[in-house]
C-alpha cells in the first residue's frame, strides 16, 4: 500500500472503494483492511451486515472472530485519535508529554510493532471505560501482545533506545494508571514505570534530543512524582532525576504543568536530605525549602489567567476545566508538603517557627482543596438549577454516589487529590509536633476525604457491574 489518494493501489487491485482514515493511521490499519476485505470478499452472505451491526455483535459475544477483532480495533483507534486527551483542542499548555507526539509516531511505525500494539490496547481500554464503563475482553488478548513485543524491543541493544519503544511503555503505564482509578484493578502501572525509568537511565543524553525526547522525558518524570507523593515506589532510584541545570530547566520550561513537576522533583530530593543522618545544623536545607516556596507561590503568576476562577460582576463565573483543576490542587498539595517538610527540619534542629502564619497557609492549601470538589465533579454534568454537592456540615461538601458514576473524568482526577491529601495530612499527625487545633483539623479532613473516597469508590464498583 502506498499510502496514495485517491486510493492507494492495493484498494484498487481488490476492486475496494479505499475509504481513507480520517486519523492517518494508515500505516497501522492498512493491513487489517487488507485482511477484512479479502476475507468478507470469500463469505457469501445474502443480507449485507452494516458496520453498526458487526460493532454490536463484537460487543456481545466473547470470542471474538479475527475480523471483528480488527474492526473492534480500529473503531477503538478512531474513538482513540478523537478523544480530548489527543485532539488539536486540548489545552497543551496542562500536558505533562504523554500523548503530544503519540499521532506523528504512529504514521511510521510497523503494524505489529510495540507502539503499534500499544495504542491499539489504549485505544481499547479508554473507548471501555468511555462507552460501556466496564473493559472489552479484547484487552487482555492485546495487553499480552504488547508486553510480548515490548520485551523483545527492550532485549535489542538499538531498538531500547529508541522513542517508539519508551512510548510504548508510557502507553502502557498510562493506561494502566486509569484502569486502576477506574475498575480498582492491580497497581501494575508501577511496574510499568520501574520499567519506562530504566529505559530512560539507558538513553542517558539522548532524553534531551529534540521535542519528542523531551516530552517522553518530562512523562515519565511526572509519573515519578506522582509515584512519589502517594508512597507508592520507593525513592531509592531519585537520582535519575538529578540532572544538570541546564537540563533542568529545559524540562521545566516545556509547559507549566512541567514546571510544577520540577518543583515536585525538587521536594522529593529535600525530603531525603532531610532524612538524611548528616544534617548538621539545617541551615543550606531550610535556605532551600524556603527558595522552593518562594517559586511555588510564584507559579501562580505564570499560568493562564483562565486556569484560575474568575467571578465576574456582570456575567456567569468562570470555572476551569476538570483537569486544570486537578493540576491546580497538586500545586496546593506540594506546597502543603514543603510546608510539612519546614515543619520537620525545625523539629530536629530545634529552631523557631513562625506557627501562626505556617499554620494559615496549611490551612489555606487544604480549604482551597476541599472547594475545588465542587468544580472538579461538576464541569461534566449537564446544566442544571442545583448543585449536584451538597454539604453535610457547616464546613465539608459531599457528592451522592449516583453522580459520580454519571461522570468519568473528575472522579478518577480527584480520587487521585483525596488519596494524597490523606497521606500528607495522616504522615504528619504521626512524624510532627502539631498544636491541638491543627491537629483536630487535620482529622477532620483525613475523615471527610475517606468518606468521600469510598463514595466515589462505591461509584466506580457502581460502573463496573
């Protein structure tokens, strides 16, 4: 197939009107058309069978034929390559480089090839979790495939060092990570990731190559932090992030969703220092905690203006989108920790604190936090008269359980904000010196967020059946 318009001349041996692909996948789906046509072209069939029709059937049956797997397949690519998380009209300034250059990849790769393989089982598993809230069948035949060619890619000594091969791993790993917060599956996405780390400490320089290197890079640097502020990894690989100034700063600068994982990196980094037996009298590690709330407050002033609510005197307010508030909160959540790590160093080295106006800006982090429940698992519903988040109490909002599970992605973002916001609080009611009142405090939100996980974990079983 040579890929030529109007029709490519494998089409046109076949006698088959070529329908092109609206996606340019081409590459990917030529060999499966090829395949679907020659083998409908052999069955006689006296009613034709619609596209719709073929589509239901592979939904229902759980063996599927060969054909339907493709057709499945490449209805999933097309939901896949149409989805926001990919389209042009994604707000790019929120990536983190997961999926920027997943398109430009995939025009030249080889149909069984790991990227391949892999974005066809990540087409699948987010047109499941899209259309019928539970997984197709077809995904654990796929994922066995991908992990297949992946360790056959990894074993080669120039194929591991390629993009194409740690993109399929971020693929993986990416999906993995939703199937988790979606279904309560097995956390085999750190596994995953484990995996993407070893790759990147293999590419050594050449992480820094181009946009593409860079962006894979940054990706895999975000799901280190995440990994690292939920408890999930240990942080005895962290000097893989430890990388020249220079370097440092090209990877913040690719867009300020990248630039708050570089603050990330850097708290984890004082965090062990901190635990560090050699910490002398503290003074250089506190110059840097501080240094590092000064550009976390700063941050602030360097995203969009519409990231931020906006209440207007004349018109309706202005709410961001579910995501950038996600991104907002783990703004609000890292400072909370640097904070939490002043706390710490000033309990070792026996030093003063300023605890009024610490305790303030803790409290400031947190409430901000529990008001943004509201716009994160609100900005998908329809529009309606009443607020779909009730509060209980004078002071905490609660959403229902049927709610949650009329949405897909504000439950998943803010589950992710409920369980780190536990750890954080919980961590530091057993390792720091708190007063009475922020102590009380941070058990009142330890339960309000517990309670509001096991109703969105109630939501996602609510999906699952």
């Amino acid at each position: 197939c040579d890929l030529e318009r109007p029709e490519c001349r494998q089409c046109s041996r076949l006698n088959y009107i070529c329908p092109g692909y609206r996606h340019g996948l081409d590459v990917v789906l030529r060999d499966q058309t090829t395949s679907l046509v020659a083998r409908h072209r052999k069955t006689t069939c006296e009613t034709p069978v619609s596209p719709t029709q073929i589509t239901c059937k592979a939904l229902q049956t759980p063996s599927l034929p060969r054909d339907i797997t493709y057709s499945l397949e490449s209805h999933a690519l097309a939901f896949l390559f149409s989805s926001s998380d990919i389209t042009p009209a994604r707000d790019t300034r929120a990536s983190h480089g997961h999926l920027d250059f997943l398109h430009p990849l995939c025009q030249n790769v080889a149909p069984n090839s790991p990227l391949a393989l892999a974005t066809s089982w990540l087409g699948v598993v987010v047109m499941g979790m899209y259309n019928r809230g539970k997984p197709y069948s077809l995904e654990g035949q796929l994922i066995g495939k991908v992990i297949k060619s992946i360790l056959a890619a990894v074993a080669d000594p120039i194929s591991s060092l390629k993009d194409e091969t740690l993109m399929a791993v971020i693929l993986v790993a990416y999906g993995e990570h939703w199937r988790e917060r979606r279904y309560g599956t097995y956390q085999a996405s750190a596994i995953h990731q484990q995996g993407a780390e070893s790759l990147i400490r293999q590419r050594g320089i050449l992480n820094f190559n181009d946009g593409l290197s860079l962006a894979l890079f940054d990706a895999v640097r975000h799901n280190a932090v995440g990994f690292a502020m939920s408890g999930s990894i240990n942080l005895r690989n962290w000097d893989l992030w430890n990388i020249r100034e220079d370097m440092r700063q090209l990877c913040n600068s690719y867009t300020p969703a990248t630039e708050l994982d570089g603050y990330g990196v850097t708290m984890v980094a004082l965090k062990q220092q901190l635990k560090s037996k050699e910490l002398g009298d503290g003074i250089s590690l506190r110059e840097s905690l501080f240094k590092l709330l000064e550009h976390l407050r700063s941050w602030q002033y360097r995203v969009p203006r519409e990231w931020l609510p906006q209440l207007p005197a004349c018109s309706m307010p202005s709410y961001p989108p579910p995501k950038i508030c996600f991104l907002i909160d783990q703004w609000y959540l890292i400072q909370l920790g640097v904070l939490h790590l002043i706390r710490e160093l000033h309990m070792k080295t026996h030093a003063a604190e300023t605890a009024i106006l610490q305790d303030m800006w803790e409290m400031e982090c947190i409430d901000n936090i529990i008001a943004s429940e509201y716009l994160i698992l609100s900005r998908e519903q329809a529009q309606t008269d009443s607020r779909q988040s009730a509060y209980i109490d004078g002071n905490f909002p609660s959403v229902t359980v049927q709610h949650c599970a009329d949405l897909l992605l504000g439950p998943r973002f803010f589950s992710q904000i409920l369980d780190n916001l536990d750890l954080l609080l919980s961590n530091a009611l057993e390792e720091l010196n708190l007063s009475t009142r922020v102590a009380v405090r941070y058990r009142e939100v330890i339960t309000w967020a517990r309670r509001e996980q096991a109703t969105l974990k109630e939501a996602f079983a609510l999906v699952k059946s």
